[in-house]
C-alpha cells in the first residue's frame, strides 16, 4: 500500500481514533503514522479542534435547555400554588360564611309587623364579636335548644319597668303606647272639657296631647305599641344581661323578657 492509500485509510479512522474504539494495534498504527505524517497530523488536528467546538456548542445548548427547563419547573410550580392558593381561600370564605351567617324561618307572629310569620331571614353569627348588642337590635337568642326572634330594649346597667304598656327605660318613658283604649280616654276627657270655655277646652285637649307628642321618646321602635294591660316589675339589669320584648307583644306575652349576653346567637340582617 502507497503512502497516499495509507494517509486515506489514517483519516478515515481518525473519527474513531479519537474515540478510542479501535483495537489497540490498529491505534497503534495511526499513532506512529501521525508521528511521521504531517498532513495526517494536520487533519487530525483539525477533527479534534471541530470536535472540541461541536462539544461546547452541545454543553452550550445543554446547558440552555437546562435553564429553560429549571423556568418551566418554577412556572409549574408557581401554577400549582396558586391553583392550591384560589382553592384554600374559596374553602376559607365558604367555612367562614357557613359559620358567620345562619338562613332560618320565622315561625310565629309575635315579631310583626316588623318580620312576619313565615318569613325568611339571615343571622350574623359574628356580629357582636367586637361590638356589644345596641338597643333597637333584632337578634336570635338560644334557650333550651330552642331559637327565639326579639328585639333588644333594655341595655346592661339600666334600670326597666312596663307601666300600662309604657316601657320606661331610668324612669324615661320609651315607646308611644296610643292605642284604641288610649284615644277612647282622650276622646271621653275631650267630651268631659265642654262645660268649659272654648279656650279653656283647646287647653286640655292640647295638654293630653303633650303628653302623648312631647313627652314620650320613641327610642323602641317606630309603629310599636304594647298592650295596656301589660306590666313588667321595676328591675335593674345586670352587667351581662339584656332586656327584650317581641314587637309582637300580645302574641309574645309568655315569652322570656330577660337573657344573658351568651345566649344571643347573632343579629338579623336581612329579612325577605
């Protein structure tokens, strides 16, 4: 074999000359050619400068995807927590809203007109957790496993009584109490007041009336009268402990009118 056949052979196996894949006499070979060849040396140079390139643009590209593959984790990642994130916090509100408001029914009549019987309505459940119950409130209070629907119209500390229908809260009169007895008596005294002077009848008339327009607050509730025969002892009210009277007071004449701070349930919001 001539020198150029040789030199064709030497380069062909250069490839696997440089991956140490051939035999060791045949790399033997190529070694002691490549001593005494320089243009064989020249191209095996040459292949493994070009390898070394093709190396490091491989490493680069390696490396690249790498990088983009760490990003498409943390993305995956960020996803997923944030999926976990919407998913924690709809179960938060949906826990929150199930133990602050309570959808019930009124069965009765002894809160109307204010809610009527058959009505519906929504407890907050959390509404005096930072705040104390304020008189005028319509609340749910508990007693023997059983829920009753009131208003609030004493406070902790103040002094109550009902007098003839009247609600006095510290001895002031609470509630208009003008009822069908109420303008039959106004009328009766009116009728009595002829014997006198026209001036001195306008007189009395409008003193009766002054003590029904001036007189009385109407701190309860608008409309809300109770009956006249209705009487509650003077009783002073305890630090925890509140006054309540249904609107509805002859149709909740039997109902418990003094409970505790931890029996009421929550506050009526919406009723519809």
């Amino acid at each position: 074999m001539n020198d150029k056949n040789i030199c064709s052979a030497v380069r062909d196996l250069l490839p696997l000359y440089s991956d140490g894949v051939l035999s060791n006499d045949t790399e033997t070979f190529i070694r002691e050619h490549l001593e005494t060849c320089t243009a064989c040396q020249q191209v095996y140079i040459s292949q493994s400068e070009q390898k070394q390139q093709d190396n490091g643009l491989e490493f680069q590209e390696t490396k690249e995807r790498q990088h983009y593959k760490r990003i498409a984790v943390k993305i995956k990642r960020r996803r997923i927590a944030l999926l976990c994130g919407a998913v924690a916090l709809l179960l938060l509100v949906f826990f929150m809203s199930a133990s602050m408001f309570q959808y019930a029914v009124v069965s009765g009549r002894c809160m109307e007109p204010t809610v009527l019987d058959s009505e519906k309505y929504v407890v907050n459940k959390w509404s005096y957790v930072i705040q104390r119950p304020k008189r005028n409130d319509i609340i749910v209070y508990e007693r023997n496993g059983i829920y009753y629907l009131t208003r609030i119209v004493g406070l902790p500390g103040e002094l109550t009584e009902m007098q003839d229908g009247i609600l006095y809260v510290n001895s002031n009169p609470m509630n208009t109490n003008i009822d069908t007895d109420t303008v039959s008596d106004v009328e009766t005294v009116s009728d009595a007041a002829t014997n006198f002077k026209t001036d001195e009848k306008s007189d009395i008339e409008s003193n009766i009336k002054s003590d029904f327009e001036t007189d009385v607050r109407t701190d309860i509730a608008p409309a809300i009268t109770y009956p006249r025969n209705y009487i509650l002892a003077e009783k002073k009210l305890a630090e925890d402990e509140y006054m309540v009277i249904p609107d509805n007071l002859s149709e909740g004449g039997d109902s418990v009118h003094y409970i505790q701070g931890s029996e009421i349930t929550g506050k009526v919001i919406i009723t519809h």
